[in-house]
C-alpha cells in the first residue's frame, strides 16, 4: 500500500472520532511488513482526560494486543501532526517514521512548533513525511469546528 492508502484508514479513524464528537484526528501503526497492526482516534472528550490523543490510544491498544516493546522499523500514519506529548511516546517507543496530513500551527512537534522527533539530545530520531492527505484532513478538521460553533 501507498503512503496515501494507509493515510485514507487514519482518515477513517478521524472520522470514527467526527462520528462520537471527539476532534477527529486518527492514528493509524503500520509494521516493517506493511500490515496495520494497530489504530486509534482521539477520545479525550468522552472519557475525560486530556492524554488520550490518536496516537496514545493507538500506542495502547497495540501494547494491549502485542508483547512488542519498542516500534522499530514500524510508521505511523496520523492526520494531524502530533503535539509534544505524542512526539516524546513516539521516540520513545523508537518508532521509524512518522507520516501526518495536516501541521499543528499551536502544538506541532515534528517541525512546525516544535522539532523532538529530530532532536539530537534524546536517544532515537524519526523520519517525518509530511502533507499526505492534507486537503482531506483539514476540510474534516474544518467541518468538525464549524458543527462546533453551531452547536
């Protein structure tokens, strides 16, 4: 699968977080063999923490699912670019490569803010491809804040 492919079951997952009111950023992990091996979308809205980001819940419900430890040679595919909180869980869990649609303007942290995913003080850099979808994740970003202010 493309990098666009796999960006389209991220896009989905936002749109699983449209669906329950959430703000809809999707997560999804890919494995060096290119299978999906875990998703996620925000749920912070619902269950009341301000932790539970696309790529958090992404991260946990792969390490409730698998003995794996560390994510080497895996991508995740996320329609947002993550924020300094999921940037750090993402070099810690030694992920490969990180591929976004959309930058974060306020809490980017692979570049637009913030740069953790390149630093060179912390023990793992990641690869970061950026723009995949952009148009799609920002038009659902926009209708979720615009159904917002209606509301």
């Amino acid at each position: 699968m493309t990098d666009e492919e796999y960006m389209r079951l991220a896009l989905l997952e936002a749109e699983s977080a449209y669906d329950l009111d959430e703000i809809p950023i999707g997560a999804v992990i890919v494995d060096e063999n290119g299978r999906v091996i875990s998703k996620g979308h925000n749920l912070k809205e619902g269950r009341k923490t301000p932790i539970l980001h696309a790529e958090i819940v992404a991260l946990l419900n792969l390490h409730t699912q698998t003995r794996r430890m560390y994510l080497d040679g895996c991508t995740m595919y996320v329609t947002l670019e993550p924020c300094p909180m999921c940037a750090a869980a993402l070099v810690m869990e030694r992920i490969s490569r990180i591929v976004f649609a959309a930058e974060d303007l306020r809490y980017g942290a692979c570049g637009s803010v913030y740069n953790l995913v390149e630093d060179r003080r912390l023990n793992h850099k990641i690869e970061v491809t950026r723009g995949v979808s952009r148009d799609e994740a920002e038009g659902l970003m926009k209708r979720f804040f615009s159904k917002l202010r209606e509301d």
